[in-house]
C-alpha cells in the first residue's frame, strides 16, 4: 500500500516578495519525475486546484501519484503577498515575479525532468509571458484552461467575481460542480488586485507579441461552457497560428464550466493535461542513433 502523497503548505521568493502556495510530492519519498507548477485565474487562489469536493478532484492529488510534484502558487496580490502588493502586479510584473519565484524553488528542489506549468483563465495569461521571457527556464511546456486570445464577454467585469450575469461566465451551468463546491470554494476566492483587473482590456492586443515568443509545446482546452472567449473556428485558428510554437493542441471538453479543476469533469481535464506532459516529456528522450533501432530489433529476435 502507497502512502498518500503528502501536501504542504510552501513559501516561495519572487525577487524578494513572498508568494504563499502549496507544494504535492510523490508517496513513499520518490524523486519526482517532473515539476508542475500549477497557476492560478483571477479572484482564485492555489487551493483552485486542489479541489475537496469530490474525491480525484485534486490536480495535487493526482499529479503526485503520478511521479510528480505538483506546485500551485498564489500569484502576485494574492495570498500572502496581498499585503505586500495591495494594488497587485500587471501582467508584466507578475511574469518577473513568478519566473523567479520559479528558479529559485528549482534551484533548491530537483524538478526532475525539467518544468510544466499548468494554468487557468488569468493564469493562461502568465504562463504565456513567462515562457516568452528570456531563456534559461528549463520548460517542457505549457497546458492552459480557461483563456483564449479574444473575449467573448466584457472584460471590464473581471474584477468581480459574484453577483448578477457573473456565475455563468465564471461557473457555467451549476449542476456541472458537485454539490459541496460552492460552500468550499469560498476560503478559494480572493479580490482581484486593481493593477491586475485594470489592464485586462489589453490582452486582444497583447497576445500576438508574447505568443509569438513561445516555443515550447503549448496545449489550450476551453469547457463546453466557457463564456468568456471567443472559440469558434477562427478565432481558433487566430490562436495557434499566433504562436511560435511547433506544436499547438486545442482540446473542448465536454460538461464542464469554466472553473474546470473545481467541477464533475476535473479529473478528466487534469489526466488530459498530465497526457500531454507525458508527451513533451517523450519529447526530451534521446533517441536511438542511426542504426541502433535494427541492431535492437535483432537482439530481440534473437532472444525470442
């Protein structure tokens, strides 16, 4: 029998500001594979993705059985740097924040096979500008939920995270979240700092100078009632072309709300992305040297 994968709070160092957040390590003291850093939307917080509503709702739960440590950080203006920073960080400053956050945990902690970051809504935003930063941030790629390139709905309403017209664009249909959801997800919920909700108009305009310094492999999923964002086929099409990378995925999944990691369909999501690690991670295997592949072939005839 496995231990459970033991989870614990952290505190990490983003250029000298503290960023609260939660840190999942494979059972039975197993070096992880790989490092997941898992990021978080607007008005949320790290425990976004450790979701307690339904067992195998935890992305933590399941990545660390997987071989892997899981990392949700509070982002810039939340948790506990909300003190320090009570306006926030804009997009920008966030990506410097977060990056060294990043290095300096993967400095101290073995990431295994190099770096994953898994992002939601707003968080989709920053995972983008800190992969298109400078180099040196060991990347193997990035799996984004919950953000495209062009709005659907009125971006000025990203502040608030209640109230009338704004449940269907942040949940969607409710039956989508098992019933214990909401009355847990509100120690999950913070203010979205000014700085942040200030500049979200931007993004349309934004987008096309940082996705086109993206190289790594990039996945993007958007829920069956995702009503923040454009997804028709253009605007798909607008979206992977957009980037720099040689490999682009887009997955729709089926029943399920915007906030995809809290409701009945997290655990697909959350196997979906993991898959897609487990394929960029197939990416940074050396393959075999010409000629090798018919002398292994002839080994294993031989042994049969």
């Amino acid at each position: 029998m496995h231990d459970a994968p033991h989870i614990r709070e952290v505190v990490l160092s983003g250029g000298g500001i503290p960023l609260s957040g939660l840190l999942a390590e494979p059972p039975d003291g197993l070096p992880p594979r790989a490092l997941v850093v898992a990021v978080h939307g607007g008005g949320m917080r790290a425990g976004y993705f450790h979701g307690l509503a339904h067992p195998g709702q935890s992305l933590l739960e399941l990545g660390a059985r997987l071989g892997l440590a899981v990392l949700a950080v509070d982002r810039p203006g939340y948790g506990l740097s909300a003190a320090r920073l009570p306006e926030g960080q804009t997009l920008a400053e966030q990506s410097v924040t977060l990056r060294a956050a990043i290095e300096g945990f993967a400095a101290s902690y073995a990431p295994g096979a190099g770096i994953f970051i898994l992002a939601h809504s707003y968080g989709g935003k920053l995972a983008l500008s800190v992969a298109a930063g400078p180099q040196g941030l060991d990347l193997l790629g990035l799996d984004i939920s919950g953000c495209g390139h062009r709005y659907a709905a009125d971006a000025g309403g990203m502040a608030q995270t209640t109230g009338r017209g704004m449940w269907k664009l942040n949940w969607g249909v409710l039956s989508l979240y098992p019933p214990d959801s909401f009355r847990r997800s509100r120690s999950l919920v913070a203010p979205v700092p000014p700085r942040e909700s200030a500049e979200a108009r931007t993004w349309p305009e934004r987008f096309p100078a940082i996705a086109a310094r993206v190289r790594v492999p990039v996945r993007f999923t958007f829920a069956e009632h995702e009503h923040w964002w454009l997804r028709d086929d253009a605007a798909i099409a607008t979206l992977t072309t957009s980037l720099g990378s040689a490999r682009v995925v887009v997955d729709h999944l089926p029943r399920a709300g915007h906030n995809i990691s809290l409701g009945w369909a997290a655990r697909s999501y959350h196997l979906r992305a993991l898959a897609f690690l487990e394929e960029c991670l197939m990416e940074r295997e050396p393959t075999l040297p010409d000629g090798s592949a018919g002398q292994l072939q002839d080994e294993v005839l031989t042994r049969h």
